[in-house]
C-alpha cells in the first residue's frame, strides 16, 4: 500500500530536485553537443535535452507553489540555473556558428548587468519587481535555442533554423529593452532612496 505521506513528501521536495537537473544537464550539453558534427543524431539528443532542462522551470514552481514549499534554496538556485542553461546554450550554438557570437555575448552581457542592478537595489533595501518582459524573454529564448540546437536538420518538414532565428532576435530585442526597464527603475527609486 502507498503511504500518502511519504509520496507528499517527495512531491514537496521534488521542485529543488528539478532545479537541480536543470544544472545537471549542462555538462551534459556541453559535452554531447561538440560531437555532433560528427554524429549528425546528437543535434536532436542536444535539442530534446535542453527541452526537458527548460521545461523543469515551469514544472518546479508549479510545484513549489502548488505544495508551499518556496525555499530561500529553490528561490536563489532557480533563476541562476535558467541562466546558467542558457548562457551555456548560447556559447556552444555560437561556438558552432550557428547562432553569431556578438548575439550570444549581448544575451550574457545583459543577464549579468541586470544581475548587478539587482545586487546594487538589495544593498540599498529597493525592490525592483520581475516583469513580464523578462519572463517573456526566457520563454522565446528557449524556443530559439531549441529551435537553433537541430542546426539545418529537419522533422516533418518543419523549419527549425527559421523559427529559431525569429525567435533569437526577437528574444534579443526584449531582453535589451527589459534591461533598459530595470536599470530605469532602479535609477528612479535610487533617487528616490538618496535625495527624500
């Protein structure tokens, strides 16, 4: 017979369990991904991987929300490892051309800048909101680097490089634009903070 208990319990701990898989897959990534010049299936193995990785980022606040047990762990560990997985993807899509370098160090540029800001508001106790931009940007990243992971290759038919492109610019567009938005408000409620 299945104890209730302990199956809650597991489903309790689980959203940390999935951050952390979310890191693990990136050695994974890193080192599957490099043979795929040579082993043409590794592109579709590399796409579906980061996939499940990108996926788990929805699944584990679901969970966490869904069970209470939003921990200062998961809090910190969860967007450090979307961006991990994603910095990670962009260099090894712009090590391999497919994507152009300036694209990728922009993307990484921005994520760290705005990792600053947030550093520089906590020090002086402001709260400077996650917006929807910045969701929004994860999400349209991920397609592309899905998208950009088959390279040329094609299933059904479908246009994967194209769709991946779109999708890399336009995530370019709103993650510099959501950059622009928390510098913005940063330097009005710091003004705010040294001048009432």
């Amino acid at each position: 017979m299945v104890d209730l208990s302990d199956t809650k319990h597991w489903l309790r701990n689980l959203p940390n369990k999935l951050t952390i898989s979310r890191i693990a897959a990136i050695p994974l990534l890193m080192c599957l991904y490099p043979w795929a010049a040579t082993l043409d299936f590794l592109h579709i193995v590399c796409a579906f991987l980061f996939a499940f990785a990108a996926l788990t980022d929805l699944l584990d606040g679901y969970l966490a929300r869904k069970y209470g047990n939003v921990t200062p762990l998961g809090a910190l560990l969860d967007p450090i490892a979307d961006k991990m997985l994603i910095a990670a993807s962009l260099v090894l899509l712009a090590s391999s051309q497919v994507i152009p370098a300036f694209v990728a160090g922009l993307l990484i540029c921005r994520d760290i800048g705005v990792n600053g800001i947030r550093l520089l508001a906590n020090e002086q106790n402001l709260t400077i909101a996650v917006n929807d931009l910045g969701k929004w940007k994860t999400t349209i990243l991920s397609v592309a680097i899905f998208c950009l992971f088959f390279k040329d290759r094609q299933i059904l038919e479908l246009p994967f490089l194209a769709v991946g492109m779109v999708s890399l610019w336009v995530g370019l567009a709103l993650s510099l634009y959501s950059a622009w938005t928390y510098g913005h408000s940063f330097l009005q409620k710091s003004k705010v903070s040294f001048y009432s």
